[in-house]
C-alpha cells in the first residue's frame, strides 16, 4: 500500500534580493511579485488536489507562522512549523522529515521553495505525479531538472547520465554530478553540452529514505534532530526545537546530502520554472517591457533609456540617459543598482544594517 504524499513548502527566506519591496517583516514569498496571489498562495495553490492540504507543511522562520496562517488558512496551523532561526536546507528538510516520520514514516515528502514562478500548473502536476511514483518504487532521491534556455550563473546545474527507465512521455535520468553556480564560461559550456540542467530546488523522497541518508551522509545534524523527533507530540516539544535546533550544523540539502548520494534521479521539467531570484527576473514576467527594453511597474518616465527595470510604489520615477539600471522604490526607500549586480543586494542590505538603518531593511 502506498504511503501519504506530502508537501513540504520552504518559506523561510528573507528574500533580500527583493529589497526595497521585500522586508524582514513581509519577505518575497509571502508578496504578491507576479499576479495577484502571493508566491506562497501559489506554491500551496498549485498542489490543489494532489496534495491533501492537511498534508501539507509549511517551514517558516520564527515570527512568520501568523503570515502563514493568513496566508494558506487551507493548511492547518498544526502544520506550520517554525524554525527558531536559519540553519539551511538540509535542516529544515531534516526537521520536516522528523514530524513526518511521525504520521508515516513509508509516506512520500515533496520539498517545494515557496517562492519560485511555474507557468504551467497542469505540465508542473504532471511531472511531480511521475516523480513520486518514481520516488515510491525504490530507495531513490528524485530532483525535477530545468532545461536551461541561457548561460545563467546565478543557478545550480545537475548533469544528467543514462536513461534509467521512461514514463509515460517522461525520461528519467541518473544525475552525475550538482555544480552549484558556475562561472560564465562553465555556464557556457554547460548549456552548449545539452547535457546539463538546472537545478529547481524541488524534491521528492520517501520519508524514511531521506532521514536514512541523513544519518548517513550528516550524523551530528541527525543526532539532533533524532533529539527533537523524540519530543515531537509531547510537552517538551517546544523546548526540544528551541535548544537543539540553533546548535545543528548549517548546510544544505544540496551538498550535505544530493551531492554525495549514489542514488539520484533527475526528471526534464519544462513547465515555464523560475526561482524569480532578482529584480531583472521578476522583469521577464511582467508584461511591460517598452521597445527599449525597459520594464516600468508604477509612475514614471525614461527618456533615451535602455534596458532599465523600474518599479514605483509611492513616487514618480523619471530617468533619461541610462542604461541597465535596476530602479525600485518602496515607501521612501530607494535602490538603485546596475542590472547585471543584481544578485549582489544582499550585500547593499547588510551595508544597511551595518550602517545602522535597522528601520529600512
């Protein structure tokens, strides 16, 4: 008999590359980048009828359970789960396997960010339907694999091996080897090669296979959390999660445990993904782009301007001249920062702190 089917959704992120718009007390998963529902109302939404919503976990930062709940009323606050601070991936994947040993332990776990773009939910289900499958009839790790449409560097590639079996229209590949973020000549190499694809980030395991290989692969973060599972259902719960949890190791699932696994599959996923990681990609979905290339969300004007990617919230933004800036304006606070850096606004956002405005990030 087959197991539960799982959801495990990853809301803890602090969505810095979103700052101004993303803060820490709303962060990028839980706003509304792209249409009308938030990045988590997606990522619950698009599970509609797979996944049980009382099967669905979601793992969030401490002070976040409340955005959760209001959020996705559909899953049960029970099954919010906080963690009292960061310890990346491969621990939140660990705590989350630790309740869910709990309710069946032969049961299946898909490990969704909660903040990435899928254009087709009917494409993104069916894919996720064979993966589980997959996931179901053996010992196996199973990651959903992006063929890459350009040189992109601010990904993780998975390079694919031989066929192991095909389902349905969909091959399943051994995965060779993770490369997290190569340079632009690796990326180069990568895409030309069509041997390569990028890494979604989304999961899928059974339970009881994952914490076997945590054990394996991670002992002193899976001695702790064996600490907390212990006190799962009890009285002691909380204070388990709050004592043992900051003291495990900071390390993610990708390298902690997919990048030494011997039994990896990886699965073609062409269902119109995004991780939305930057400014410049929330742009390639907005359906704004003037003839210059320029994306404009809000009031504003560009003059003799190319490339450029303005969003306004509060205030009219004029610019005439430039070239490939990213302008973002959010409740009097302004970014201003050259495109192709985009992915360095974490440092602009820990310059702030350190600079002492706490009240603007």
């Amino acid at each position: 008999m087959a197991g539960v089917i799982f959801a495990v959704i990853l809301a803890g992120g602090g969505g810095e590359r979103f700052w101004p718009v993303s803060s820490k007390e709303r962060p990028k998963q839980f706003l509304s980048l792209i249409g009308e529902q938030t990045m988590l109302q997606q990522t619950v939404g698009r599970l509609a009828g797979f996944v049980d919503p009382r099967d669905t976990y979601v793992i969030t930062a401490r002070g976040y359970g409340s955005l959760v709940n209001e959020q996705v009323p559909e899953v049960p606050a029970a099954n919010v789960i906080e963690e009292p601070c960061g310890r990346d991936t491969a621990a939140a994947v660990g705590l989350a396997a630790a309740y869910l040993a709990h309710r069946d332990p032969e049961g299946v776990m898909a490990v969704l960010p909660a903040d990435h773009y899928i254009a087709d939910t009917a494409r993104f289900r069916r894919v996720l339907e064979t993966a589980v499958e997959t996931a179901q009839s053996g010992e196996w790790l199973v990651t959903l694999g992006i063929t890459p449409t350009r040189p992109e560097t601010g990904y993780g590639y998975v390079q694919r091996g031989e066929v192991l079996r095909t389902v349905g229209s969909l091959a399943v590949y051994r995965a060779l080897r993770f490369t997290e973020k190569p340079d632009g000549m690796k990326a180069r190499r990568f895409l030309a090669s069509g041997k390569y694809f990028w890494n979604s980030g989304i999961f899928i395991w059974r339970v009881k296979v994952i914490r076997r290989l945590l054990e394996e692969h991670l002992p002193e973060l899976a001695r702790g959390l064996a600490q907390i599972g212990g006190a799962i259902g009890t009285e002691k719960e909380a204070d388990a999660i709050a004592s043992v949890y900051p003291s495990l190791p900071r390390i993610s699932i990708d390298y902690g445990v997919m990048e030494r696994a011997r039994n990896v599959l990886v699965l073609p996923a062409d269902f119109g993904w995004d991780d939305v990681g930057t400014w410049p990609a929330w742009a390639r979905y907005s359906g704004r782009q003037d003839g210059q290339g320029n994306v404009i969300e809000g009031a504003g004007v560009l003059l003799e301007s190319s490339g450029c990617v303005v969003r306004a919230s509060n205030h009219v933004v004029a610019a005439l001249g430039v070239r490939d800036l990213v302008i973002v304006e959010e409740d009097g606070r302004l970014l201003v920062c050259a495109k192709e850096r985009a992915q360095e606004i974490k440092r602009l956002v820990a310059a702030l702190k350190e600079a002492g405005y706490n009240d603007a990030v």
